[in-house]
C-alpha cells in the first residue's frame, strides 16, 4: 500500500473510543470540499452485503457490528462525477473498534489506522507467496488472523489437510478458539473425513423444485457428487464429459448428483444452466456458504469443478475425476 507523508494529512483523534463487539470507520480527506457517497460491500451469511454512507465536506462514518476481521471494499463516488477510466476504490479490513482514513484527495492512497488489523495485512502481503514463507509467517506471527489465509494458501485449492494441520495446531489458543479458527478447524476435519475410504458425509439439500434431497436417498448405488456453479467456466467445459460417462453407465447402477454453489440471486441463471448443458441427472443447490451442515462445508470445497465417487455402500472410493478418468474409473468398478 502506497503511504502519504504524515504532515499532508488531518488526524483524527482516537480518544473516548471504548473496544467492543463493533466496528467504527471514520475517514476524512484533507480537501473539506469533498462531497458525495462512499461504498462499503462484502460477502458475508452467502450474501453479498453492501452499505453506504454520505461523504459532507470530506467526512464519513460508517458502524457496525462485527464479528471479527471482514474484508471489504470500498469506493468513493464524487458529487462531481468519476473521471472516465478511473475508479477510487480500495479493499480493506474492518474489525472491532475504530478504524481512521485519513485522505489526501483519493481513497485508493489514503492511510488507515486505528485498529491495528490492515497493518498486519501490509505485514502479512510482505512476506511473499512461496509456501516456505507462509509457513514462516505462520509459526511466527501464531496471533494472526492471516494465519489462516496463510494456511488456505498452503491447502492449496483442494485442500490438503496434512500440510496445514501441523500449523494449526501451532496457533495460540486464541486463535484457535477465534470464530476464524474454529471454521478452520472444521475444515480440516471435513477435508480429512472425505478422504478415499471413508465413508460419505450425510447431506440434505433443495431440488429445483425446492424438495429436500438427502446423500442417503442414493445408497446401493454408485453416485458421482459432482459440485459446480453456473458461472464457472471450468466445471461448464467439464459437464459435458460427465454427461457422457453418465449415459454410458446410467443403466449399470450408477447415477450423478449435481450440487451447484451458486448463490440465490443466481437461481435463475443455475436453472438455465442446467438445461443448456443438458444434464439430466438430480441437481441440487447449496447456496449459504457459511452453512456447517452445508454440503460444500461438509465436502471443504475451495475449488470447482470438485467431485466425489461414492460406491453402492457409502463409501468414498475416488475424488476429482475428469474427462476419460471418470469413465476409466467407473469401468474398473462397475461390472
């Protein structure tokens, strides 16, 4: 992030502010005559949640609560109009307490302070992308939040439990009892109990005709749990070679069992998917990302196209199976 000289800007006092389950952003440019509306959004609940406030002679204020650091982003829209091709925007942190932005004449390289989590971000983005330097930053900074985006970095994109349950365990106890932590935690445990050989967690999610459909209405059969979205240009190129394994093994007891992630305000956009790519098997939708029982939790899915062989007993028996190694898979153990 782009610092400013201290002396060019105009310090806001951080006196009286008591530490409580509440975020408070107080921003100010340097220019008093700035006017027009700030923007706040993130994801949070599977929602995109977005807030805004009034910007009257350089000053903002946003509150709210908080349950922790959240990530957000913000952007300013001038009473005067945006410069064509250019957008004053920024992503941040909030958490509780206050937070002090103090900006010359741009929100892009305005200088942030008050609650101390976007300079653990600076101190957490310095450290560089390799896994041995993450590694690092974890077992040396065991307080971070970002310990945790460390680690999901390290997972890799299907998470590999084993790389990452070391570090976790290396966390002060703090951290680990966090909110943060505790969804890591299980995270890990999802990912191990979805491992080949283990059994297939129990799921329940809605149809397209909004009926509740369970893993277990599928037991003696093979199923292949085959997780997507409508706007993943990957999981689209993958279907139709699904498609083709599903019509060459459909009438030896086996079957697909669709679960899109896409999020309610895309239902539609899910719907038609289904039908332009043509796929007839059971489709269902888990569209709260922050829902424990949700399948995509209960499977640690980071990463789609993401699937999972299930054999006539429950049993995992293989994971993320593409093109021909589908149907090469599925001939080996349905004769």
């Amino acid at each position: 992030m782009k610092k400013l000289i201290t002396t060019a800007l105009i310090l806001i006092p951080v006196l009286g502010w008591a530490q409580n389950n509440t975020y408070q952003v107080k921003g100010k440019f340097a220019a008093a005559g700035k006017n027009g509306k700030m923007y706040i959004s993130y994801y949070k609940g599977g929602k995109t949640v977005r807030d805004s406030a009034l910007v009257t002679n350089g000053v903002f204020e946003f509150k709210g609560p908080s349950e922790g650091p959240q990530q957000v982003y913000m952007n300013f829209n001038s009473k005067e109009g945006r410069v064509k091709g250019r957008t004053d925007a920024r992503s941040l942190y909030l958490d509780k307490g206050l937070i002090i932005i103090n900006a010359v004449d741009s929100i892009k390289t305005a200088v942030i302070s008050g609650a101390g989590i976007n300079a653990e971000f600076e101190k957490y983005t310095a450290v560089g992308k390799s896994e041995e330097a993450l590694s690092s930053f974890v077992k040396q900074n065991p307080d971070s939040y970002f310990c945790f985006e460390a680690m999901q970095k390290i997972a890799g994109s299907y998470f590999d439990a084993s790389k990452v349950e070391p570090l976790f365990n290396g966390l002060s106890a703090k951290n680990r009892n966090s909110k943060a932590g505790k969804d890591f935690a299980a995270l890990i445990e999802a990912s191990k109990s979805t491992a080949v050989g283990r059994m297939a967690p129990e799921f329940t999610q809605m149809n397209t005709e909004n009926k509740a459909v369970k893993l277990s209405d599928y037991r003696g059969k093979y199923v292949l749990v085959d997780f997507w979205a409508s706007w993943c240009g990957p999981c689209r190129a993958e279907n139709p070679k699904v498609l083709k394994a599903y019509n060459a093994f459909k009438n030896k007891n086996f079957t697909v069992l669709g679960v899109s992630v896409d999020q309610e305000r895309d239902r539609e956009k899910w719907l038609k998917a289904i039908k332009d790519d043509g796929m007839p098997w059971m489709q269902l939708v888990d569209p709260n990302h922050d829902d424990p029982k949700g399948a995509g939790n209960l499977y640690a899915i980071k990463a789609i196209p993401s699937n999972f062989l299930i054999d006539p007993q429950g049993k995992i028996i293989a994971k993320n199976l593409r093109g021909e190694a589908l149907e090469k898979k599925l001939a080996e153990v349905i004769k």
